[in-house]
C-alpha cells in the first residue's frame, strides 16, 4: 500500500477562483492523440480508467477493460478504486488545513497533541512524520486486521525506533495512521468526519470519493480487483474497525474525481497558497533527485525529466487495484491512471510513459502482438535441472508462467531498473533475518504466522523478484499445517513494507512476440521465452536457463 511511484519512474479550462476541474460539466471522453496511446496500452493488457486534465480542462476520461468479470460491467472514469497510499496525500492535506487554520504546528512534538502518545515517537514532530523521518516504520497491522483507535495507539507505542527522530528515512504507514489520530484529536471530529467534510468535499460542495471500507463509501459502480492469478482480490466488505489503514490507505475514488481534487489542491482550493507549494516542494531528499514532501507527494528535481513534477501511487496487496498521478506543475496538468488487473498496472503504465507525459511528446505504444500459435500447446510444466520449475497455464486467452524455487524465479526475474543482484541479495538477506527474529517487527511476524499455521520449523528463500517498483523475497515456511509460499517487501531498515502470506508463486502474463516466442506483457522483466518441442527456453541479461516437460 505504499507510496512506489518514485521507484517505477526511476527504471488538469482554467475556471475562476479556487475552482477546480468541475467533476459534472465534462462528459466522457479522450482526446484523439490521447485515446489512440492508452487503447493500444489496453489491448497489451491495460484494464481500468484514464483522467487527465490541463489547466482545470480535462482532456481525456476514459475506461478500457472490464470492471468486473461477473456482471460484464467496464470500466470508465465514473469507476471506483481503491487508491491506497495515495491516500496519503488526502492525511497530509489534512494537516496542512490544520497549521493553517492554527490548530497545530508542523514543529509541534506528536505527543504534544496527542498525550496517549507515550512512546518513542512521541519526540518525533509533525513535520517528521508527514516526511517520514520519525523513526519508526512499517505498519501496526494487515489492511483488514480489525484494530480500534485505543489499540492503534497502543501499537505505536510500542514501536521501536530504527534512527532518532530526523536522522533518517523510513517510509512509514504507521507514521501516517498517527497522523489521523492527530486528526481525530486536534481537530474536533473523528478523522472519518473531518475527512470528509474537510478534505474529500471541494469548495462548491462537490465530494470527491469515500472510503474503501466502512462509511461513507464513494459514489459510484466499484470496479472488481483481479490478482496475479486472475482470481478476484478482497472486496470493501471488511466490516472493521478500521484504524489499520486510517490516514495511510483507506480511500477510494473516481479517476475524474481524483484528477478533480489533484488540481484543487495545487491550485490553493484545499489549503493556503503557502501550504500548497508546500504540497509540491521538495521536504526531504531521498536520493536520485527526488524528495518526499509536506503533502505526502514524492517531488522530482527538473534533470530527471527535464521539468519538476510531482506524482504518488498506490494500492496493489491483495485487493487488485492501483493507483497512479503525477502533477505537472509548468502546464498545470494532472494525470490519472487506475487499474484493477496486475497484468498491466497503472504504475507500470505510468512508468513506461512518463517521460514522454512531461515532455509533451507523443506517447509510446507497446509492440502490436504476433501470432504465437495455439497458446494451449505450451501450457504445463517444466522442470530446470537445478530443481526448480515452470509452470505454464491459460489466464483466460492468454498464456501466465509461474517460478517455483530460487533458480526459476532468477531466470524469470532477472534483476531490473535500479535494483542490481546485490541490491535483491541483501534483500533477501534482511527478510531472512526479520523472519530469524532479529527485529521486534520480525518477532510479531512469525508470531502472527505461527498463530495461523503452527510452528515454523524452516525458513527457505525461494528468490526475489521487482513487482511494483519494490523487491520482493519470496520464502516457503515450513508449519505443521505443511509449506506455506508466501513474500515480504522490507526496507533497508528491515521494517515490512508489503507482505502477503500465503501467496502465489511469482508468475507472468505472456503475449507473443513471434511464432512459439513470447514476452511479459507491458514492461515486464527483459526476459524472452522460446518454446520448442518439449522444452522452454528463457533468455535475459544474465542468460539463458532452459528448462523441459517430464516425458
């Protein structure tokens, strides 16, 4: 749930006033030069909904794929999302409204405002947390872990930090779930109400979205999430409490809508003039010409794409959708993607077109696909002689392979973009470690698992891949209840970033590139794979693995 965009980038008529894009005076449609570029995305994969606006004029709302495989509804920009850690931005916003109004300061110490604050964090101010360099990281618990306020509090207290507060970075959903209980103490309302009435409802009255979970849902049809596997994810029915995801990723909203609130902000419709260019600068450098910011946006110094731009992602896990906008600020111009299948991704989508997106240059288009031949003819599984194996099935028309064992994965995910073979090693050196115990995050972990399976006798890591711009190590515990396959995403720090336990087996949807050759679908791994006969062949930047069906 996380906020990866600035890790795949690294591989919105001007109305008067405060106005933004106005969500009910646009009807459904895309430019040419707009439609032509994310239909060919669509037939590579890409299945959700399209906004983007320039100068409050929307230029382009539009949905491609379905939205949900039983009823045969589609997608359009009238869709809903979950949009996860962009949520973030909706927290920050929050407390920006709150500094402006005097109610706190950024330099207050959050067990100032919040007295149940009583452990480390409590030193840590509210500019740190909005920037995370509070100290503590990861999360207090899985989306849909029911968890009350009284025990969120309790969980952050018994954080440990990783570096004094300001010292350091680590990207932190528990930061931003302290946030809203800043919110819901300073304030006057709960978060869920001052949320809404302060944050979500535009100057004019509109109302931009809702939560995910719980009330007050967004209006609209709620696009279905689809898995790696073509399975359908976790639909919003968790009946609660919600403070797992409050303030960090409980959100949900149109691409219209969200375009629409993007544009408000930036333009001083939501928060002082002051505190929107807060929004968008710089706050805390990351690396890499990019830094986190007051808003909860990731800023990207102009070298990167030769202008300054803003952009935050979201979602992911185990519900299916994904989020993406990125915030143009020389042509004030937003840019929307949602998505609900991880065939082609929004962050991916996004990824592969965003220095075309700032430049203003046309925007590429994926590879037309060639005939592969019968795709059923290649379905089964191949076996490596170092053990681990293939497993080739039909997800719907079109061909997925899955790696089982270190090896296979290896081949398959070939290390990519920023991350080198060392940078997947030592990832998977401090997973291994986390689930050893070495960090109290770790000790719950296993505890947690152990609770659901029984007593882990092994920890085996069975390789690490980049899925949605973060590594992530793939382990099979060994529990009474037999193996369970499952990931973890950690930061440098070892705090857990994304987990899913127990899961499927890292896999990819193919679309052929020539008779009996294919590739990933969008930009996927820089693998090829050439089937003959009995065997496959994958080929990458690392070489070949050859791998055949039993006899």
């Amino acid at each position: 749930m996380r906020n990866r965009l600035w890790r795949m980038l690294m591989i919105g008529a001007m109305l008067t006033g405060t106005a933004a894009c106005t969500a009910g005076s646009v009807k459904p449609q895309c430019d040419e030069k707009w439609e032509a570029a994310f239909g060919a995305w669509a037939r590579a994969g890409f299945s959700g909904a399209v906004a983007v606006a320039t100068g409050g004029r929307f230029e382009c709302l539009a949905g491609y794929g379905t939205a949900d495989d039983a009823t045969g509804a589609r997608n359009t920009a009238d869709t809903v999302y979950s949009i996860g850690s962009v949520s973030k931005a909706f927290t920050a916003t929050a407390i920006l409204q709150l500094a402006d109004s005097g109610k706190l300061s950024l330099d207050d110490p959050v067990g100032k405002l919040v007295p149940a604050i009583t452990g480390p964090v409590a030193r840590a101010t509210v500019r740190q947390v909005l920037l995370h360099t509070s100290g503590i990281g990861g999360s207090i618990g899985a989306d849909d872990q029911p968890l009350g306020r009284a025990a969120a509090i309790a969980a952050i207290n018994r954080m440990e930090p990783v570096f004094p507060p300001g010292t350091g970075n680590a990207y932190s959903n528990a930061g931003y779930t302290l946030l809203a209980v800043i919110i819901d103490t300073v304030s006057g309302m709960s978060y869920r109400d001052y949320t809404l009435t302060r944050v979500l409802t535009l100057p004019g009255g509109a109302v931009t979205g809702g939560f995910w979970h719980g009330r007050p849902p967004p209006a609209g049809p709620v696009a279905a999430g689809y898995l790696d596997d073509g399975k359908p994810g976790r639909s919003n029915d968790f009946a609660g409490p919600y403070w797992a995801t409050e303030g960090n990723g409980s959100l949900a909203m149109t691409t219209r809508d969200l375009a629409t609130w993007a544009h408000a902000l930036f333009r001083g419709g939501l928060v002082t003039p002051e505190s929107a260019a807060l929004a968008a600068d710089p706050g805390h450098p990351v690396g890499e010409g990019r830094s986190h910011t007051l808003g909860g946006w990731v800023a990207f110094d102009a070298p990167v794409y030769g202008k300054p731009i803003v952009a935050i992602a979201g979602g992911g896990g185990d519900v299916g959708h994904n989020t993406a906008v990125v915030w143009i600020p020389a042509r004030e111009q937003v840019i929307v993607l949602s998505s609900n299948r991880s065939v082609l991704t929004a962050e991916e989508l996004l990824a592969a077109t965003v220095p075309s997106l700032v430049a203003g240059d046309p925007l590429p288009t994926p590879a037309t696909p060639a005939g592969g031949g019968d795709p059923a003819a290649i379905a089964g599984r191949y076996r490596l002689d170092t053990g681990g194996s293939f497993e080739v099935a039909l997800a719907g028309d079109r061909p997925r392979i899955a790696a089982a064992g270190a090896d296979a994965v290896g081949a398959l995910f070939p290390p990519s973009g920023r991350f080198s073979a060392d940078d997947l090693r030592a990832h998977e050196k401090r997973v291994l470690g986390m689930l050893a115990g070495q960090t109290e995050q770790g000790r719950e972990e296993r505890e947690a698992a152990e609770a659901e399976h029984g007593p882990i006798t092994a920890v085996a890591a069975g390789g690490t891949v980049v899925a949605d711009g973060e590594m992530r190590t793939y382990v099979t515990l060994t529990t009474r209840d037999g193996p369970r396959l499952g990931w973890y995403a950690v930061d440098e720090h070892s705090n857990i970033e994304g987990a899913e336990l127990p899961a499927e087996p890292p896999g990819l949807t193919l679309v052929p590139v020539a008779e009996n050759r294919y590739r990933p679908a969008g930009p996927g791994p820089d693998v090829t794979l050439d089937f003959a006969g009995d065997g496959v062949t994958v080929s990458g930047p690392g070489g070949t693995a050859t791998a055949r069906r039993p006899a």
